[in-house]
C-alpha cells in the first residue's frame, strides 16, 4: 500500500470542500487532517501543529481575511517541503502566472475531473509538480512575453553540464531513483544536484526549476507536455 499523504484542504465555500473531502478520502492512501475556511485560519493551522504538517495542500484563490496568493507566500516562506496545488474557479493567464511564480506544484480548476484531481495530487507528491497542457502553455506565453520572475542567466558555464542533465530528467519528471539510475550516480548526489540547482537559479521549488529551464531554452516545452 502506498504512503498516506497528508491532506489539508482551504476553501471558503463549505459545501465545495466537504465535497472534495467526501471524494478525496475514498482513495486509500489520501487522509484530510484539516479543512480552513480561509488563508488566515490556514496558516495559524500549520504553525500551531508542526508536529503534524500536510504533505500537500489544496488552495483557493479567493479567501477572506487571507487569500490564496499570499497565504501560498506565507507558507513557501516558513514551510517550503508542503507541495500546494491552487484549486479555483479563476482560469485567467495572471492568476496561473501569480501561483506558479509563488511556488505552486500544479493549478486546477473547479470543473476538473474527480479523475485528474486525485491523478495531479499523486503526480505532485511523487514528482514536485504536474502541469497540465493549459498550464504550461501560460507559463510559456509569460516567459514568452517577459513576464518572468525566476532568475534567468544566460551564461553558458552558470549551470555545470552534470546540473544540466539534472535538471532536464526533473523537467521529463523523473524521480530521484531514476534520475540516480540513469546518470549512474547515487541518489545522494542527485539530492546534492537538485539543492545546487534550487540555490543557484533562486527558484522555491522543483515547480519553479522547471520554469527556469523553459526560460533558459534547457528544456523545450513540448519536451515537457509529452510526459503529461
């Protein structure tokens, strides 16, 4: 049987979010620990219950006393390991662009399946991010028309060729395992790679490397979609 993830859920509107608790809790490796009605009630949560972290939280955008953009700020500052996945009704190009930016593994929209819902959390809990095809061509149409917020550097010797290969195997979603497997290193060193390459392109998570390497022309965009 797989790990349990650790689930929190933050959404204003009760009868949505016991419904996405009613869904998520029948599959046998998701367990809800907390339900927030809004970003502030959230963030209190999880400083409050350290002991006792989400693996993954599902985040509206639109909250009172907290929305969802500066709630995912708040946490990605103090919590950087907990994966967030924005969960809403908004499918404008900025709103994407603003969570993504934020540090958010993946984006849904409220009309999306039982089925890619609970297939996004798992690919978020074993790769770092799932995007799917109307997420990544956003984010390609803001690198593309500059909105970018990742550092970008064009130097050639920036990134070591081994960072590189690193960084492209996390962008096709390989695992640690994988990537340890193909480029015949050990897990450990891929661990070393990754934080090298967190600390190097300023980038929160493993969701913004990957924004990086479209920036940087390391990885092609159909490259990525192909795996999704």
């Amino acid at each position: 049987m797989d790990a349990v993830v650790k689930i929190v859920l933050a959404d204003d509107e009760l009868l949505f979010r016991k419904g996405i608790a009613f869904l998520l809790e029948r599959e046998p490796n998701f367990k809800i620990i907390f339900e927030a009605s809004n970003g502030s009630e959230l963030v209190d949560y999880l400083e409050n219950n350290t002991d006792n972290l989400p693996d993954l939280i599902l985040i509206d955008l639109k909250m009172p006393l907290l929305n969802g953009v500066e709630a995912t700020k708040k946490i990605h500052g103090k919590f950087p390991d907990i994966k967030i996945i924005a969960l809403t009704s908004y499918e404008t190009k900025s709103f994407v662009l603003n969570m993504i930016q934020e540090g958010a593994s993946s984006y849904l929209v409220k009309n999306t399946s039982p089925k890619e819902m609970v297939k996004t959390i798992n690919e978020v809990v074993a790769k770092g991010f799932y995007y799917n095809d109307m997420v990544m061509e956003i984010i390609y149409e803001g690198i593309s028309s500059g909105n970018k917020k990742v550092k970008c550097n064009i130097e050639e010797d920036y990134l070591t060729s081994r960072e590189k290969e690193v960084l492209k195997l996390i962008c096709m979603q390989h695992n640690t395992n994988e990537i340890a497997e193909k480029l015949f290193i050990s897990p450990r060193t891929v661990d070393g790679h990754r934080n090298n390459l967190l600390l190097k392109t300023e980038a929160r998570n493993i969701a913004g490397l990957v924004v990086y390497a479209i920036q940087n022309k390391i990885v092609d965009i159909e490259q990525i979609s192909q795996k999704f």
